[in-house]
C-alpha cells in the first residue's frame, strides 16, 4: 500500500506510490494540486487541479472543526491508490462523488 511520507497540516503532503512514483498534494491560497515530484523531489507534472466548487464544499462541510485538515482527508484518499492512474481516478471520483463529502 502506498504511504504518506511527509505531511504538514493544511499546506501539504507527500504520497509514494506503490509503483514508485511520488506524488505532492498541495494546498495553495485557492487551489489544491497534485503533482508528480521528479528528482529532489521537484513538482515535474499536475496530475490533478482540484475544482474550486469542490474545494468550497470540502471546506464549509469541515467548519471551524479544527481535527480536520483538507489536505489531510485527500492525502488518506489518494494513498490508496497504487499507481499514477489510480491517483487520476481518486481524484475525479472523489469530485463527482457527493456523498463523500457528506461522510466527512
């Protein structure tokens, strides 16, 4: 399984892959992106740019609740994936997919 390696609250978080990719999560002031790090760990590629309606929806759902982090619940998400596709895939499911923000 893929593992969170580096994670800093509400800014980033690092996922190696299980095909040995890595991949950045990162919450910038109005967008989140997820990138394909290269060598020393430099963003080389955006797999995913999260849409802004979805960030919106994440963030009134987690309030003023301070034991939840943005970057915390899509990093869990997209460490189940094994590969880069899979990382595509997560990420559009989880935009398209509205009871997952009701879970939250």
């Amino acid at each position: 399984m893929s593992s969170i390696k580096n994670y800093q609250k509400a800014k980033f978080a690092q996922v190696n892959l299980d095909d040995g990719n890595k991949i950045l999560i990162s919450y910038g002031a109005d967008d989140m992106k997820v990138f394909l790090l290269g060598f020393l760990s430099i963003p080389k590629k955006t797999i995913h740019d999260f849409s802004v309606g979805f960030l919106d929806s994440l963030n009134r759902k987690i309030g003023y609740d301070m034991s939840k982090d943005v970057v915390k619940i899509l990093s869990d998400e997209i460490s189940k994936a094994t590969s880069l596709n899979e990382v595509k895939n997560i990420c559009l499911g989880l935009e398209k997919d509205k009871s997952f923000i009701e879970k939250i």
